[in-house]
C-alpha cells in the first residue's frame, strides 16, 4: 500500500490531487497575476516528490502524477501552499457511471466511515447523467457494496463524484489547504524574527496574505550563543516550508545593546531598543525593495505591548509596522505555532537578545518627549549605521 501510494497510484488506481483555489478567485483583471504565483509556488513544492502535470481550470488545480511520484509527499508540501482553500487525493475513472462506481469503493475513507452521502459536480455538461442521477447511482451502489447507511444531513463521509472534460475523479471530503493568498502577490516586508513563539507565527500570517518575507533576526553575541541563532534559522527554515525561500538577516545588536546599557536610564532602554531595532529593520528593508516591517507583538504582552511603548516604538518606523498577533492572546498564538509547526523549537531554552539587560522596572507608559531626549543622549544612529555594515546573509 506505501509503495502503491509513492507511485500516485492507489491500489491499481490512478491518483492525482485536486486543489481549491482560494480567495484570489473573487479577483477580477489581477487574477491571472495571482494564478501564475500559485501555480509556480505548487510546481516548485511538488518537484521534490516526482513529476507532476499542473493544470487550472476555472477555480480548481489538478496535479496529476507523471511517473513515479511520492503521493504522501507531495499532498502534504501542497496542503502548505498559501492560496489554495481545500485539497483532496482523488481518483481518476472512465466517464461512465460503471468505472465511476467500481472505483467509488476504492476510496480510502470508505473503510472507516459509518454513513456517507454522494455529491456530484458535472462541469461536463455532454455527460449523459445529471448530478442528482449520477449521486443516486454512485449512491445506491456503494450503499449497496459496501452495506454503507447512508445519511444526507450528518454524514461520516462525502463521496465526490466530478465529471470534468477529460476524465471524471471520485473523492472523499478535502483537507483544509493552507488559505489566504499566493506568495508575493502583496509585496515584500521585513520580518523581525526572534526566537521566540510569536515572531514566526507573525510572519507566517503575513505570508499567508500574499507577502514575501525578508527575516531580520538580530543577535548579541557574545552574550547569546550560537545556538540561539541556529535555533531562529530553524524557524525560518519551518516558515520557508510554507512561504518558499527567504533570505535570513542576522545583524549583530550587541554595541547598540551596550551603548543603551551605558548612556539611557535604565527605565526606557526596553523602548529604546525597540526604537533601534526598528530604525535597522526600516533601513534593511528600504535597500531591498520591501514595504513594511512585521513584528510578533501583541497587545499588553510585555512593557514594550503596551499602548504607549508601541505608539512610541511606531514613530521610529518610516514604514508601516504590522503586528498580525496584536488581538490575539497566548494560548491563540500556541495553538497557531503548533500548527504551522514552529511551536516545539520556539520552547526550546535559548536567550534572546532582548531578554538582556532587561531593566528590573520598564517604563509601561513611556512619555515620547523623555524617549526622544534620552535617545539625545548618545548617537545611536552611528552605531546603527555601523552594525549594517555587517549583515550576514543566509539563505534557508
Ligand atoms: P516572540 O515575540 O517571537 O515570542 P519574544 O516574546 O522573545 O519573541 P518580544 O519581547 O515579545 O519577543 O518581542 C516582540 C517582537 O520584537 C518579536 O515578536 C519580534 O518581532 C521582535 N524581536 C524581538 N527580539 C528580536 C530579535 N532578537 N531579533 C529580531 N526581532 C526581534
Ligand atoms: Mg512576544
């Protein structure tokens, strides 16, 4: 049965994958702009596991296997393309209602299943049968195969008859895909990737409406570890699996940090970093085309989460800032990060940079004219300007 399944072919059947597009399929003149995104997003996904024949028709994607495929592979890095709304493995038939029952009984699901209902979708108006007629038909004889109850209003199951033009396909109930909008479609944004469990969450609900994303992630060796960096690459490699390549910033905070611990009072050096950070995250994304810098922050989390402390965070951002989490409580950002499966190397014990030198009372409600005035205090901006002289790029 696992080699049957590696070879797109379920027990002597031929098996392809059928996948819903989204949202983008309310776009009007744009959408052949989206569709290609899409389509060069679920080809690169799919290479890995074989050789596939993409093709779209009106809102529907078929992938079917040329050859040799991994089936179990592929299904899974498709159902992480952003763009598609549902996706299911289904079988191809004959366009004849015999093939199409024999292999209705195929279906996986059926095994376990304690009553089902048949649907039909017949995009092939030649097809002699009406939907109505071909779901009695496809009904009956499961129902009467398999001694399968069946229940129309709460059922286990749902067998998928669609006749298309080229070929019909019987399905099961389709997987969640991914959702939202294909990569790129919206631009570019740096990311302000920490190790921590809401900055990846963050960037992956920003990729998921379209944007690319650039990881800023910055470091105070020697008082962070290596493994605290290698720890953010993981995260962006789990991201990446998602959204596609990305190029990782590593920057070095470490003078800047310093330079904060010396010459600002102690209760605003939280914002003070925040600031700087900010200004660097603006400056990495000016030079390479991106638009807006995304955070994890969320609403009263921590002294910087405040009201106050990200009003005054904002105004050191030329771009906008976008903070996807900033209604969401903890266990709503876990549940997510456990999902898109990032949670278990977020929990994993490495310091931050920002958990250094954290000031014992941080100012919650930070006045702008006393952050401006103790940023007078010392040139930060020469030192910001000095550490991207050394940005260290990785790609994941
Ligand atoms: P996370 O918010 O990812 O769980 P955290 O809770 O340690 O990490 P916070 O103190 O909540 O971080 O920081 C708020 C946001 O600031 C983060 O979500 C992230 O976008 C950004 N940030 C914090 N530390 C770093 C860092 N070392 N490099 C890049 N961005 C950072
Ligand atoms: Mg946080």
């Amino acid at each position: 049965m696992r080699l049957a399944a590696r070879r797109g072919i379920l027990m002597g059947m031929e098996e392809m994958i059928l996948l819903k597009m989204g949202e983008m399929v309310l776009k009007g003149l744009n959408r052949s702009r989206f569709e290609a995104s899409l389509l060069a997003r679920l080809g690169a996904v799919l290479a890995p596991h074989g050789r596939f024949e993409v093709t779209s028709r009106q809102s529907a994607v078929y992938a079917v296997p040329d050859g040799d495929c991994d089936m179990d592979g592929a299904f899974a890095a498709a159902s992480r393309v952003f763009g598609f709304s549902a996706l299911c493995r289904a079988i191809r038939c004959e366009k004849e209602i015999a093939d199409i029952q024999q292999k209705a009984l195929l279906l996986p699901a059926l095994k376990n299943a304690r009553s089902f209902k048949a649907e039909a979708r017949r995009a092939d108006k030649k097809f002699p049968l009406t939907s109505p007629q071909i779901c009695e038909q496809v009904g009956g004889f499961i129902h009467e195969t398999l001694k399968l109850p069946v229940d129309v209003h709460t059922p286990d199951e749902v067998v998928w008859t669609e006749v298309r033009e080229t070929a019909a396909y019987v399905h099961t109930r389709p997987a969640e895909g991914a959702g939202g909008l294909p990569p790129g479609t919206a631009g570019k944004a740096v990311l302000l990737l920490s190790g921590g469990i809401d900055s990846p969450a963050a960037g992956w609900r920003m990729a998921r409406r379209g944007l690319s994303l650039l990881p800023v992630h910055f470091h105070s060796y020697p008082y962070t570890s290596p493994e605290a960096k290698e720890k953010v690459l993981t995260l962006a490699r789990i991201l990446s699996s998602w959204c596609g390549p990305m190029t990782v910033r590593v920057i070095s905070f470490t003078a800047i940090q310093e330079a904060i611990r010396t010459h600002c009072p102690d209760d605003l050096a939280t914002v003070l970093t925040r600031r700087s950070m900010c200004r660097v995250a603006n400056a990495v994304a000016l030079r390479n085309g991106a638009g807006a810098v995304v955070t994890g922050d969320s609403l009263g989390q921590v002294a910087s989460q405040t009201l106050e402390a990200m009003t005054v965070t904002e105004e050191a951002s030329v771009l906008p800032l976008f903070r996807p989490l900033v209604g969401m409580d903890k266990e709503e950002v876990a549940r997510l990060a456990r999902r898109i499966g990032t949670f278990e190397t977020s929990i994993l014990p490495y310091e931050d940079c920002c958990g250094l030198f954290t000031p014992r009372h941080p100012q919650t409600r930070p006045k702008p004219e006393a952050v401006l005035a103790a940023e007078k205090l010392y040139d930060y901006r020469a030192l910001e300007a000095e550490t991207l002289k050394n940005v260290e790029k990785i790609d994941v």
